[in-house]
C-alpha cells in the first residue's frame, strides 16, 4: 500500500500508531501538533487503555469502548485483547455481543466489513469490490436470523462476524487485515426492529424461499469472482436454512458452519475428555441429546462418525442416541421431521414417542446428557439426580448460550451430583465451590476450535473443510484435557492458553487436510513452520 498522509494516516485502524509515533515519524508524517507530545510505547498504551476500559460501567459501554479502540488502532486493540484475554473475551465475544447485536443500530460508530442488502442483490460483485481491504483469508458472513438464543435481529447481525473475526486474530493469529465480517441484510421479521425509527437495516420483512435461495447464490457467485481462494464461514443462520445451505456449497467452496461444525468439534473434544476420565469408552455411551436443531444434530452427527472411527458399525452408532426435542423423543413415524432427524428418529422405543426429557432419562439411564435447545433449567434436580443415580461420572454439557438460556447452572449439577459431575458450558460461568475444592467450568465454546481452523486452512492451502479436519480439531481439543491428569480438573484448557491451543488445533487441522487430499503434501515440520510464518502479531512495524 502506498504511504499515507495525515489525516488519512491516523484514520487508518491498520497504521494508526496514536501516541506511538516516534519524534521522526511525526515530523515526516506531518503529524506534530496533532498529537500530544508524549510519546509512549505499545506497553504504555496497554495500560491506559486497559484503564480506561475497567471504568465502563456496563458489559455493553465495555463493549462499545473495544469497538472504538478496534476502529482506531488495530495493534493496540489485539495488544490489549491478548494480554487480558479472560476478561475480554466474553465483552468481545458471547454472552455481551448478543446485546451488542440487539444494540447495533444505537451503538453504530463507524463501518466495518460489509452489509449486502438484498435491494442491491444484482450488485453484489460492486459492493465486495468496496470493501476495504484487497486480499482475504476469512469471511464470516451472517443473515442475523439466529443471533445466539436471541433470535432475529436483522442487519444487526453483523456484530457477530465482527466478534468472531476479532478472535481468528487474537486468537488464531490471522492477519486482522486479511479478514471480512459480512451480514446479508434480508429484512427481519422482529417487529420490535421494523418499528423502531433508529433501525439501519432494511425494513422490510424476511425473504424466504426462491428468493432466498437465490440472493445466498448471488452471494457465493460474487464472492467466487471476487475472492475465489477465501475460507466462508457461516454464522448464526437459522435451522432451516443453516444445513441446507452447508450442503449446497461445502464441495463447491471452502466453507463450513460453525454452528453445526464448529460446536460440534468442540463439544466432541469436551466429551472425548470427559469419557477418559469416566472410563467408559466413546462406542460405550449413551448419550441424550435435548435439542433438535443445525446444532445439536450437527453435535450428534460429529460424535456418531467418531464412534464410527473407533469402530462401531453406522447403525450401531446411531443407535447410541436419543434425541428430544419441545415435542418430546424423535421417534419413526414423527410427521415434519428433517432428514437430519429422521436419522435418529427412533424405531424401537414406541412406548417413549414423544416422551418428555425426564422419562427418556428414567427409560435410557444415559451416560452422557448433552443441551442444545436454548430452554434454561431444562436439566432439572429430577433430571440430573436420576441420571447420577445410575452413573458413577456422569457427563453433562449443558451447551446452550447466551447464558440466560443455559440448561443448567454448573453450582446446582455439583450439587445434585455430589460433586461427581463431568461438565462444560456452552456460555462462561465462575468457578465453583464444592467441599473444599475450587473448580474451574470449562465452557465449551468454539473459539476452541474456530480460530484454529481459520489459521490451518491458510497454512496449508486447503480448497475445503472436511469432515475428517473437524474431527481432527476436536481431537487434538480433548488430549489436552485438564481433566485427563486431574480428575476433578475442567474437561478443556484454560482461555488463557487458547493461542497455544490454536496452534496445536490448527496443525491437526492443516495435516489432516492434507492427509484428506485438499491440501498440498507437506510434512507436519513444513505445515509447522508455516503456520509460525503466517501468525499475525500485534506489534508496531516500520
């Protein structure tokens, strides 16, 4: 890029140094007099901004304030990020950009990435051409139908890729100017936004459809013009349209969604540490899964073909699952059921159709009970105690989010358990108190797995995201159990060691690409290095 002069220099997020330049950049730069006289390190900028934000009131003014720093300086924003990653990650992140999303037209400050509206559908190639940035590793693109548990929020949707961009850097390493946040703004059918005068989306209902289908088409056409090697992640599209929309395109692009694949991957890891410590092998659990949706069958679906990896037959594998859903156990027979379900709609248990949690957990005595269903304090005392009863180590993943739709609250399953629970939580919860012990709550979150995705397709220049790859992401998750040397430890690794756990994940997923032949043939030394190589850091560079 071409030397920049102020004011553009100190308008550019990339090069924006702020109290960073040095005497001489100033005066070469023309920028004396426009900024205080002092001059600070990267260090000292840390500690003000840090300052700064530890005095915001609120999770959403925190929020707002990272925003700003994110719009201004991109190296002190990821500088401040890593060295305070477990505090900041969830105000970055889940549980605080779901109101950031539901307040996205009142905190609105600057543009960042890009908003498709389908108005302008037969520009699509035009609008991907404004975008800021020329060279892209990632896009992660939204229809903001499914923000969380909240539901629709329109072109507000756009403060998830946001949030999941800011992570492939902070935590993956991806160059945060290689990267493209992406809302496809196809109206909203939350009244509550099509009413409210500061709304900045388009005001007009949801398409759906025909109309649809062939706005998302328009979408990939311009991206496979315009960016034909760059990785799409698919975030938060609703049931409906989120598999359908993988299945269409995964052999077509480099893509997957990280909803279905991303949780999955993560959630095996959890489980896969988990059953070492119960002692009970994968192919031996019997898992009760509460929740029918893209995620918990793209859950169900990832811990089936592991059982298949370690030796069970399809049908065996299947045959491991109970699935519930509001209307109670997937059973043959069940009208309106996807052929997602249909796979673990049960032939052999006519006595418990459409029976309710409860009775499946009192008929199956389940090792492993796994929430997806957004329904909080699904997984009652009733439910657990008599789960427990049965179980020596029982494995409960209540992995629903935002954390006011958790299933359960990690305090009550030590309790209801006697302190015997195996458990990670799909949104941050403290740590817990139980005779004596302290404990961490592992929450199963995909930034696990994610970030490390992103960095293992760039690094090895994989054309697709494979199953195999995901399945290798959740495996190198769950070796590094705390849990498999500790046996009251929490089944994943602290947050704070989620870069080292990156580059780990992103070289089981590089390899394995490779092994699957979507890659170049490189030895793991080779895939190594270049992963160090292509590791953004957030460091000022002449």
């Amino acid at each position: 890029m071409a030397p920049l002069q102020f004011p553009q220099i100190l308008e550019d997020p990339l090069r924006n140094r702020g109290t960073a330049f040095t005497a001489e950049q100033r005066r070469v730069l023309g920028l004396d007099g426009l900024l205080p006289p002092a001059i600070e390190t990267l260090e000292q900028q840390v500690t003000r901004s840090y300052e700064v934000f530890r005095r915001r009131g609120t999770d959403l003014d925190k929020y707002v304030n990272l925003r700003t720093l994110q719009d201004t300086n991109i190296v002190l924003y990821y500088r401040l990020l890593i060295d305070h990653l477990e505090e900041v990650l969830p105000i970055v992140y889940t549980p605080t950009v779901g109101l950031a999303c539901q307040r996205f037209h009142r905190i609105f400050r600057r543009p960042r990435g890009l908003t498709l509206s389908y108005p302008m559908r037969d520009r699509l190639p035009e609008l991907l051409r404004n975008r800021r940035q020329k060279d892209v590793d990632v896009i992660v693109v939204t229809d903001g139908e499914r923000i969380l548990g909240l539901g629709d929020q329109g072109a507000g949707g756009l403060g998830i890729p946001i949030g999941k961009l800011a992570l492939y850097t902070a935590i993956g390493g991806l160059d945060p100017g290689r990267t493209l946040p992406i809302v496809l703004d196809v109206g909203t059918n939350n009244q509550e936004r099509i009413d409210d005068p500061g709304y900045l989306g388009w005001r007009h209902e949801r398409i759906a459809g025909q109309e649809y289908d062939d706005f998302v088409e328009q979408f990939v056409l311009a991206v496979e013009q315009e960016l034909p090697d760059t990785l799409v992640q698919w975030e938060d599209f609703a049931s409906h349209n989120a598999r359908p929309i993988l299945d269409r395109y995964r052999d077509r692009i480099c893509t997957f969604n990280d909803d279905i694949q991303g949780t999955a991957a993560v959630a095996l890891g959890a489980l896969i540490g988990a059953v070492k410590v119960a002692g009970t092998p994968l192919t031996e659990q019997r898992i009760v899964m509460l929740g029918a949706g893209s995620a918990a069958i793209g859950v169900a679906d990832e811990i089936r073909q592991a059982m298949v990896d370690e030796g069970l037959s399809e049908d065996d594998a299947r045959r491991r699952f109970w699935v519930v859903d509001i209307d109670g156990l997937l059973t043959k027979g069940r009208a309106g059921l996807s052929d997602a379900q249909e796979v673990y709609a049960r032939e052999d248990a006519a006595e418990l159709a459409d029976a309710p949690l409860a009775d499946v957990v009192r008929a199956v005595r389940p090792t492993a009970l796994i929430g997806l269903s957004t329904a909080r304090g699904a997984f009652t005392e009733g439910v657990v105690r008599e789960m427990a009863a049965h179980v020596e180590r029982p494995i409960v993943l209540p992995l629903s989010n935002p954390t006011n739709r958790s299933e359960a609250d990690p305090r009550d399953l030590m309790r209801w358990t006697g302190g015997r629970v195996l458990t990670a939580t799909g949104s941050p919860f403290p740590q817990v108190e139980y005779e004596g012990r302290t404990m961490r709550v592992a929450q199963s979150n995909n930034v696990y797995v994610f970030p490390a995705v992103g960095m293992g397709v760039v690094a090895a220049q994989a054309a697709r995201v494979t199953d195999p790859m995901m399945r290798a992401a959740a495996r190198a998750v769950g070796a590094l159990s705390p849990a498999l040397t500790d046996p009251h430890g929490a089944l994943l690794p602290p947050i704070g060691e989620l870069r080292a756990v990156s580059d780990h994940v992103a070289l089981a997923v590089a390899s394995a690409a490779v092994a699957d032949g979507v890659a170049p043939h490189r030895s793991d030394d080779d895939l190594r290095e270049r992963i160090r190589r292509a590791r953004w850091t957030p460091e000022y560079r002449d």
